[in-house]
C-alpha cells in the first residue's frame, strides 16, 4: 500500500515532458530525492518503486481487504494515504472509500482520529495525507478541510474553479441548468462536447433544447452515405450518429427519417461486409423506411438471390445469408404478412430463417391461410413445407381431415427439422385431434437436444398431457420435461408418485455414475428465469469452458489469461476475427452442454424443471425430498462433485422449499451459495424472490440483497421483484 513511484500514476505522463515535471512536483512534496528504496514520510514507511506493475498491487489489497473484516488492515491505510499524497494523483480514492463504507464495522472511529494525527505533523504533505482518510468516511468535512487548509491542490482546484466560473461552456465540469441556457446557444463551443454534456438531461421531455441547436446536430449526419456502416468497426460516421441520436430521436426525428431516406438507396451497389454492416444496422430502424423506398430492400434480396450458389458454403464470416435473413426482417416491418409471406416461400432454400421472424408471422388473411396450405400440400422440397409449417402454427388455422393426416404423416419424415416443424404446428396449433394421434403412436424423435424434434417432440407431451398415460409421457420424454406434463394435467396422486420415484431413481444413477468422457463445462446458471419445457442453460457469462482438473471433480481453478502481444493486439482491432472467436466459443460452449448430457452423470447439467411439479412432489413424497437434500451435506470435492451434476435441479428445488419446507430450504439455499467457482452457478437472487412470501423467504431475501455490491445489482434485485410480484420487499428494503 505504500509503494510510491517517482513519475507517479502511468496514465498521467504518458508524454515524456509530462514524466519530467511529474517527477520534478513528487520530490518537491517528499522533500528529498525520489530513489529506489525504503524513505520515511509522514511518519509512515514507503517504497520508491521503478516498476509500474507494482502499483497495481494497490488494488489487489483493497481486493484483499474487502472480502472479510477491515480492521486487520486498518492501519495500512495510513501509508496508502502517505503515498497518495505524494504522488499528488487521486486515482484508488472511489476503491478505498468503497472498501471502507461497505464495512459493518465501526471504523470511522479507528481511521479518522489517526488521520486528524497526521494535521498536527509539521509536514506540509500530511494535511492532504489526513485529508484524504478523512474524506473516506466524512466527505463533507473533508471538503471544509480542503479549503481550510490551502495547499497546491487547492490552488490548482481553485484555478478550474475560476476557469469556469468565467466560462463555464468550455471547462470540464459538468453544466448546471443554468450553464446550458448560457452555453447551448453559442457557436463556438464545439457541437459534440455540448451534446456530451446534455446528454443525460435530454431524457426529460421538459428539458428546452433551443431550435438552433437542432439543425446544427444535423449536420454531422451529413455525410457521404457510402461510408457509413461499412463493417462493424466504429468510424467518425457511426460516432456522428451515436452522440446525434439521443438529442435528434427525441427532438428532431425528421433528421433520423432522413438518414434512413439516404441510406436505403445504397444497398443496390453493396455487397459482402459493406452490404452485412448496413443490414444489421437497418433492421433497428426498419420502421423509419418510407414506403417507397420497402421495394429497394427488396430488390436488394432479389439481388442476393440472384446471385447466389446454393451449392456452396459460406465461410465467410460477413456473409451473405446473414445480410439477407436482417434485409427480411427490415422488410417485415413495413409490409403485410401476406406479402412476407410470398417474401418467404421465394426465398433461397438454405437461406437462413431466423427466429426473430416470428412476430411477423401473425395475422394472416384468410387468403393467406388458404394459399400457405395450398402451398404446404403441393410442395416437393422439405424448406418449403418446413416454412408453410411455421406461418400456419402463428395462425388461426381449421385443417380438414386430409390435411390432417398429411401433417401427422410428416412427422414420420427422416428430416428432423421438417419433423420438428410438424410437431411444433401441433403444439402451437391446440389441434387435439393432431395431438391425440401423435401422443399415442410410436414415432420417434431424437433426445440429443440438437435438433427441432428434440425441443418440440417432449413439448407435444406437455401440450396434450391430458390425452396419455404419465405412464407413457415418463418412458417417452425427460424427466425435466416429464415434470412440465405432470403439471399441465390432472394430476392423480399415483401420477405424482410416479414422477418422485422417477426423480429418485435418476439422482442415484446421476451420483453413482462415471464421468470419464467430460473434460470440460461451461459456467451456467441453475435456475433460469424462464420457466419452459426444454430451455437451453443459460451461459453465466462470456467466457471459455473451463477445464475439469480430473474426471472426478466438476469444477476447477480459473484458467491463467494470457499476456497481451502484438498478435493479440492484432487480432484484437481485427473485426473478423472477433466475430470468429466469439462465434467459436459459442459454438463449443453449446456443444459441451451437449456432450455433458450424452453423460448418464451431467443428464441434468443445466436442465429446466417444473416448479409446480416440485410444489407436488415435496408435499405428496417428503422422505424422498429430505433424502435429495442430505446430498449436498457432503464437503470439499463430494459436494463439488454432486452441485455440478444436480446443481441446476437443486437450485428449483431450493426455491419450493424455502416455502413448503423453511429449515430444509434455509439449509439448501446456505449450502448452494457456499459455491461459488462451480460450472453451475446458484442465483441465490433469484431464489429468493421467486419463493413465496415467508420469514425464512424474507430473510434469505435480506441476505440476497446483502450481496448487491453495485447499482446493477441493486437494480436487477429491484426488477426481480417488481416483475415477480414482490414488491413488498423492496418497501421493507428501503424503510
């Protein structure tokens, strides 16, 4: 904490003649020559480092500090405070206080009085020294100290002061209301420093921005239409429209309207990375193309079809199915879905259709029906029925018999995504009749997780739960799926001892199992928020799958990140390359998911269960629950092993039995956030909101909110709340 280099701070003499007089202010303040070693200052003992890395450890120890209790590390402030001054930089000041005020205990009454010592010391440096302690704990009597007790900072505080307030319009501070009626008129302070300073103010509609201002920010959209969007770096055109939007979107859409007119036009002479760059870009602002221009996006996909080589794969990364799935959805937005869906069935037959599609699906005209099941009927190639499938399941839609009978027969299809289609349009479609004659044939759909099939095959299950045995949904589909038809259904007390018994059978077959074949897992979260049969695991964060140290453990250290190099720094401004990477790294992350559920041990890594069907479970079958539980009372690398192969379903479980059962759920939920470097991650957050109101429920909530650390955090608690209907707590919080 007491490391003291003689330049001071890097980011502050990044120019040589800068270093010099840095070096040449720090020995003036220590009063003696800064050389590398032991000095004394302030009756405090620093180093005089050459090594800038060492600086750094500054925040490794605040790190340090703030993961237990502060006054161990009280009195290291004194030299952090002692070095600070010196150096003259404030830059760990927001850490330390941050550090300091999070604390329960009491320790403004341990720093401050060793801090008002250092006033009584003869040194001119210890009075910025104690200042800044004192400014930890009591910012306001730090302020009166700082202009009290004037040295060089407040000289140099006080000449920006009169800079502004001689001219506020072109000083750093931030404008005060009454700064921008002064500044916001004048034209000599440069546009986009004014749109910086107000740019927070222009989300009050009652905030007066003058018209003169308004066809000045335009200007900067002004420029040759050919270079914006070019690719996905950002460019002097793109940062034009970034600092102009917030103002011209609320104050001046005309402008907006403008730019869309003179960018539209261009897409007849793009292609490859210019044409994806405006694609991705225009589909956000696909409801500000006037209609006489809609043809020109769709010539364009004439274009692209026109041109394209259905037997090739593209590897390029910018390429062009990409730009024309984004054209589509531009287009969307401005034309019936009549016309979309003529739009469609033109399309090339491995262009990509994309999920964001589907809210324009809806609302076909009865024409339109008619003519989509004229052409699933007639069709020869599976991507056009694949595609007539997916208008017709977001429509009201009456089959006869015969077009029935056509759609069971297509879910017998070799093709698992023309089957998939099959089978959503029955899920989607509430046709009883369909799903009555499905449930209780024989067909076949693959459970790897892969494929459409996979995903709506176990929902047919659940949509018509009611027109099979539990007998026969449990030896068809997943037991995380199962639990979504037990209660979508009438569910019989035998049904219910059905699925605990199979929930049984599986966690001791999970537990007993090898995992020889898993060398790595993706972090994911337990208990999604989304509560649906078949949910993918949603991924923790953006980060590689971690490696498993041995096949007999499911978590591991965090892998060393690698020094930055010229190659790194290369591929790091490489636009291409970034698309690659994250693209590839997804793509294994999904392929690890799969891969653990190949595994009889992580067939639940990451699985969706039904919390209703939990609520049954633990009230018809509690032995069995209390048996689950004891699982997790194993230690070290036996808990381990068991949270990252039942992880995903002990987090639902936990959430039913802070309100069925409080103790077992208040011992489950303390055991589950214990873990916190784990493949399956507990959003103990989470948890605690969405169980039902409670004092053990309270209190796991108190403790949740306890972990908030930042405004994010604090926020997402209060969107958690609000959208699941507890708000109460939130009242309780704050009072």
């Amino acid at each position: 904490m007491g490391f003291v280099h003689p330049a001071g701070e890097p980011i502050f003499r990044r120019k040589p003649e800068n270093e010099a007089v840095s070096r040449k202010e720090i020995e003036q303040r220590a009063g003696m020559a800064m050389l590398p070693g032991p000095i004394e200052i302030c009756g405090q003992y620093l180093m005089v480092v050459e090594n800038d890395g060492l600086l750094r450890l500054k925040r490794l120890s605040f790190l340090i500090m703030s993961s237990g209790p502060r006054v161990p590390f009280v009195d290291a402030m004194l030299p952090w405070a002692a070095a600070s001054a010196v150096m003259g930089q404030d830059v760990e000041s927001d850490v330390a206080a941050w550090v300091m005020r999070l604390s329960d205990e009491d320790l403004d009454s341990i720093v401050i009085p060793k801090a008002e010592q250092l006033f009584t010391r003869p040194e001119q440096i210890a009075r910025p020294a104690g200042r800044r302690l004192i400014g930890l704990f009591d910012p306001v009597r730090a302020k009166l100290l700082f202009e009290s007790h004037r040295d060089e900072y407040y000289e140099h505080w006080k000449r920006r002061r009169d800079r502004h307030a001689a001219d506020p319009c072109v000083s750093l501070y931030k404008w005060s209301d009454e700064d921008c009626n002064k500044c916001l008129t004048r034209e000599d302070v440069p546009l986009t420093y004014v749109l910086n300073q107000i740019k927070e103010r222009l989300y009050d509609p009652k905030f007066e921005v003058p018209d003169s201002l308004l066809p000045r920010a335009s200007t900067l959209l002004s420029f040759d239409p050919m270079k914006f969007r070019t690719g996905i770096s950002a460019t002097e055109e793109t940062y034009a429209l970034k600092i102009t939007l917030p103002l011209l979107a609320s104050r001046a859409p005309w402008a907006i309207c403008e730019l869309v007119n003179r960018l539209v036009p261009t897409l007849a002479t793009r292609d490859g990375m210019e044409l994806y760059g405006l694609a991705l870009w225009l589909y956000d602002f696909a409801q500000l193309i006037p209609l006489a221009l809609v043809d020109d996006v769709i010539a364009c996909l004439g274009r692209i079809a026109s041109t394209k080589d259905k037997s090739a794969k593209a590897t390029d990364a910018f390429d062009q199915d990409i730009s024309e799935a984004f054209l589509v959805l531009s287009a969307a937005a401005n034309i019936t879905t009549d016309r979309l869906l003529s739009l469609i069935i033109d399309r090339p037959s491995n262009a990509h259709d994309l999920l964001r599609f589907q809210p324009w699906l809806r609302d076909l005209s009865a024409e339109g029906v008619r003519k989509a099941k004229e052409v699933l009927m007639g069709a020869t190639d599976d991507s056009s029925k694949i595609r007539e499938l997916w208008f017709l399941a977001f429509n009201q839609v009456h089959l006869q018999d015969d077009e029935r009978q056509y759609v069971v027969s297509l879910v017998h299809s070799d093709n698992r995504v023309l089957k998939g289609a099959a089978l959503r349009f029955a899920c989607l479609s509430g046709d009883e009749a369909i799903g009555s004659l499905l449930v209780n044939s024989e067909f076949s759909f693959a459970a790897d997780g892969k494929g459409l099939d996979s995903i709506w095959g176990p929902n047919l299950f659940v949509t018509f739960a009611d027109q099979v045995l539990f007998e026969v949904v449990v030896r068809r589909i997943h037991p995380a799926d199962a639990g979504f038809a037990l209660s979508n259904k009438s569910a019989s007390p035998d049904d219910i001892n059905i699925y605990a018994t199979l929930l049984d059978a599986c966690i001791l077959r999970i537990i007993d199992a090898s995992d020889f074949n898993i060398t790595r897992l993706p972090r994911i979260v337990a208990n999604p928020a989304e509560e649906v049969p078949g949910h993918f695991p949603m991924f923790a964060q953006q980060e590689e799958a971690r490696p498993i140290k041995n096949s007999g453990l499911t978590w591991g250290a965090q892998r060393p990140r690698e020094m930055m190099n010229e190659q790194s720094l290369r591929d790091l401004f490489d636009t291409q390359k970034f698309v690659e990477k994250q693209n590839r790294i997804s793509r294994e992350r999904v392929e690890d998911v799969f891969a653990a559920w190949s595994t009889d041990a992580y067939n639940w890594f990451g699985r969706n269960f039904s919390y209703d069907a939990l609520h049954l479970v633990c009230q018809s079958c509690p032995e069995l629950v209390t048996k689950w539980v004891e699982c997790t009372c194993e230690t070290g690398t036996a808990f381990r092993r068991i949270q990252g192969r039942l992880g995903s379903f002990m987090s639902q479980l936990c959430s039913v039995l802070l309100f069925q059962r409080p103790d077992l759920g208040q011992r489950l939920w303390n055991r589950l956030r214990t873990e916190k470097h784990g493949p399956v991650l507990f959003d103990s957050m989470l948890a605690s909101i969405r169980t039902a109101d409670s004092d053990i429920a309270s209190q796991a909530r108190w403790e949740a909110l306890g972990d908030c650390c930042d405004d994010g955090a604090l926020g997402r608690f209060a969107y958690l709340a609000e959208a699941l209907g507890k708000a109460s707590c939130l009242s309780a919080a704050v009072q």
